[in-house]
C-alpha cells in the first residue's frame, strides 16, 4: 500500500540519517567554559574575522584557523583572564572582562592584539560585581559601543572606544545591540531577573527616547538576542522560551508564535520545543532559512530552522553531549555553509546542510489508510491544512504560504 510505503521509505530516510553520526562536531577548544567556575553571568562570545575565529574563555582570548582542518587553537591574548567578549579597532582591542563580585576592572584595553593591557574601567562601573554582560559595535563606526548591565547600572554608550561613557537608559537587558542596516535602532531585550517578566524596549533615535514593546509579549517568556533581515530592515526574530517573536515593522507591533502545546504540555511532540531559544540567524545565502540555538535543561543542546522564513519550525534537533544537568549555549555564529556553537564544553561545528536534512525528514507515518494523504511533519493525519507550513501529501512535501 502506497502509504506503508512511504512509511517505510521515511523511517528507511530517518535511521539512515541517525546511523551518520553526531550533528555536533567539536572542535576541541580544550576549556570547559563553564559559568559556574566565574560566576552566573559569565557568557563567552565568539567572533568570525575572516576565516580566523576567535573565542573568548575564562582563560583569555583564543583563536583557530577554520580554513585549515588541522589548525590548532592559539591563545592570542588576555592570558589567564576570564572574557566575556571583546571589540576590535585595528590593532586596538577593547576587552569585556567578567567580574566575579571582588574585581572592579571590567574594560581592558590593549594597543598590541592582547600581549599587554590596561585597565580603563570608569569609577562609577566599579563595585557592581558581574554586572555586564556584552560589547556590542556600532556597524559602521568602530568607537561607538554599547555595554548593557544585568543589574543596577543600566544601559551605556560611548563613542570614544571606551574611554568615556553616558547613560542611554535604566534599563538592565540582557541583550542589547545596534541595528546593522539602521543603527540610529537601538534595542535591549531579556526579562526581569526577580520574576522573569518579558522586557523589550526600542529607541528610534540614538538612544534618546524609548519605547516599551514589552505589554505586547506574553509574560514570563524572555525574549532574547535579535536576528535582522539581511535585505528587509523591518523584519526582525527572536527566540524566547518555547517560542518564537517576529515583526515585519521594526519592532512596532510583535506576534508570537507559541512552540508548544499548553493544553498537552506533557505531549512529547511539542517537548522537543522545551528549551530557551537564545540565539537566532538568517541563513547567510538564503533568508528564507532560520536557525534557532538553546538549551535543555537535562542536558541537551537543540537546534531548530524553518525553511519557510520563520512562518513555521521543523522538529529541533538535539544531542546530548556531556552528562552535567546542563550545557548552556553562549553563542551562535556562520561560516560559510557550517554554523559554529559555543557551549560550556567546546565549540561545535554544525553541518547547515545535515541539520536542515534531519529535521526535515519524515520520521514516520503512522496512518494506512490511503484515502488519508495529508500528514505533518511529524506524521500526523491532517483533516485540512489551517497555517502555512511544509506538509506531506500524497507522498510529497509541499509549501504552504
């Protein structure tokens, strides 16, 4: 029966796929980054300079070449410091260092790639303990940063590589950065760390007024780093936890597209979407295709894409990779047709092209009547097709939009 068929050529396609192997290649940066040896706070983030990837560690700042298979890690600079991230002017490099309670020197800066550096913390950052959390670059001027704190000091910018700095807002986000096609766009996302309340606030001009998008979200679902639209500078994602935000107006108005199943939380279906989506990408050649990373709280590391722009999420796939309760993804970067993954054990290199196959597949169909022709996914008979999407019918995938 055609039906048995498909069934048995999709499972046939699915165990095939599972006998290939991990997803998640590692490529042996050799230190465990993880937040608990520095503190809660501590999110190393990586950066892509040609084909040199650099990665910050509670060891210092260390780098590989990815053109070179073979190539091993280097240790370039800030020797034996724990970075949270860092930015680059030429040979200048200004380094966000992670404070653990006792240190005040949070921003080093280095004239010679790292080999040495001073410390030019401002008075009024010293004494907040591990309070901020990233650097982020202005796209097209190198002096102006953002820095944003978790708790107590607010959000800040310079225009001086951080030499002096002004406060743009009270706000405590997690995520902060420039929109890269209009970077007078300033947002900060995360949530309220006391009772994890959606916080989302958007300033048109430069930072000197704000507007709070946070009503629109729904409560007690961050929302975290944002992804823009490489060629539509009005359409922005996002993750959150168990969804998805989008808007196609620069940040006016949001919907969210909720990942799992509140009426059947426990339908281990819609488990697969339990996790914090942290970090979000539009496929560098094809904006059609998104990628979502986080984390599982029993130890998995999930990935997800939609191939359809963001519309609808193709089953996440996840791997476990250490036996610790966690493994807390701090960065998500591209490299030409590979996707990078900092996590606290290593950096993984991930196939974009395994990862679309795997979560796309068919995994089974669990009807054998042939008069049922139209599935999900997840192989599930459909009656009607109510939202667009990739759906199985009559034994093909079709695009719904």
């Amino acid at each position: 029966m055609k039906i048995q068929k498909l069934a048995i050529l999709a499972l046939a396609s699915f165990v095939t796929i599972a006998l290939h192997g991990q997803l998640f290649h590692p490529l042996g940066l050799g230190i465990e980054a993880s937040r608990n040896m520095v503190g809660e706070w501590f999110q190393p983030q990586m950066h892509i300079e040609g084909d040199i990837l650099y990665a910050c560690t509670n060891q210092g700042l260390y780098s590989k070449d990815l053109s070179n298979e073979g190539s091993e890690w280097q240790l370039v600079g800030f020797e034996g410091i724990p970075l949270q991230d860092y930015v680059r002017r030429g040979e200048d490099i200004l380094a966000l260092r992670h404070c653990y309670y006792v240190h005040s020197e949070f921003l080093l800066l280095s004239h010679d790639g790292g080999k040495t550096y001073e410390d030019i913390t401002p008075a009024f950052f010293k004494g907040r303990g591990y309070a901020f959390l990233s650097l982020e670059q202005h796209p097209t001027d190198p002096n102006t940063l953002l820095t944003s704190s978790c708790y107590n000091c607010g959000l800040f910018l310079t225009t001086d590589f951080g030499q002096t700095w002004n406060k743009l807002a009270d706000y405590t986000p997690e995520y902060t950065g420039f929109h890269p096609l209009n970077p007078d766009i300033i947002y900060e996302s995360g949530g309220e760390h006391l009772d994890e309340i959606t916080d989302l606030h958007i300033s048109y001009d430069g930072g000197h007024t704000w507007q709070n998008r946070s009503s629109q979200l729904p409560h007690y679902r961050e929302i975290y780093r944002m992804a823009f639209h490489p060629t539509q500078p009005d359409k922005w994602i996002a993750g959150g936890y168990q969804c998805v935000y989008t808007t196609n107006d620069n940040g006016q108005t949001w919907d969210t597209q909720h990942l799992h199943d509140y009426d059947n939380p426990l339908n281990p279906l819609n488990e697969d979407y339990n996790a914090p989506w942290r970090y979000a990408a539009y496929d560098n050649e094809n904006t059609d295709i998104v990628y979502m990373a986080g984390s599982s709280y029993n130890g998995y590391m999930k990935l997800m894409c939609s191939t359809d722009g963001g519309m609808t999420w193709n089953t996440p796939y996840q791997e476990p990779i250490k036996t610790t309760p966690t493994e807390f993804v701090f960065d998500m970067k591209q490299y030409g047709d590979k996707l990078l993954i900092y996590s606290q054990s290593d950096v993984y290199m991930v196939s974009k092209a395994d990862l679309i196959e795997q979560t796309t597949s068919v995994r089974s169909i669990s009807s054998t009547d042939e008069s049922s022709t139209l599935f999900d996914l997840q192989g599930r008979r459909l009656d009607r097709i109510t939202q667009p999407g990739i759906y199985i019918k009559d034994g093909k995938k079709i695009a719904v939009k």
